[in-house]
C-alpha cells in the first residue's frame, strides 16, 4: 500500500518537529508527505520543507478542513493518513496501517 500522508499546520512549528522526527522512525514510511501551511510565521512551512515535504501554501489560515480537503486533492496516492501536526506516531503506525488494507486513516 502506497500512502500519502497530510498533515494541515498553523504556526505549530515545535509541534510539528515532534510530529517529523516520528515520521522518520517509521519502519514503512509514507510515500509522500504534504504539509498544508494555513499561513504559518514560525517557520513550520521550511522545517517541513527541510524534512523532505512538499508544502502546499494556502496563504492565510483557511481552517484544518480547508487544509486537508486541499491535502486529499493534492495527494498522488489513494490511501491517506490525515495527522494533526501535534502527534507523535509509534515507528510501525504506518506499517500496520498497510498491514490492514486501511484505504483511509485519521
């Protein structure tokens, strides 16, 4: 299973470094991972982009399901995993989303 994760972000920059360092630990890591910036000032948007992201701007803070409805429209994989930026995920989530033939995950 090929997986495009999304994760909507506004100004949650140490949140989202959390949230990246746990990404990196994956034993099956996503294929793609789409940051959406609702208009982030605190750098999120270049940390995410330092992690190997594609940030997709949204230029102001159009709310998380403006962002992730921009996020699924965006994604080149059918199966998604929507993360809020303040999760830490365990090193086989992904793994075992796969495992399960989960066509969508929140």
């Amino acid at each position: 299973m090929t997986i495009s994760a999304i994760v909507p972000v506004f100004n949650g920059r140490d949140l989202l470094a959390s949230l990246l360092a746990t990404l990196e630990t994956q034993t099956l890591r996503p294929a793609e991972l789409l940051v959406i910036d609702n208009g982030s000032t605190d750098g999120a948007p270049e940390l995410a982009r330092s992690h190997g992201a594609r940030v997709i701007p949204m230029g102001h803070n159009a709310g998380f399901a403006r962002a992730v409805n921009r996020g699924i429209r965006e994604a080149a994989h059918p199966s998604l995993a929507i993360l809020n930026s303040d999760v830490e995920l365990a090193p086989d989530y992904f793994a075992k989303l796969s495992a399960a033939g989960a066509p969508f995950a929140t």
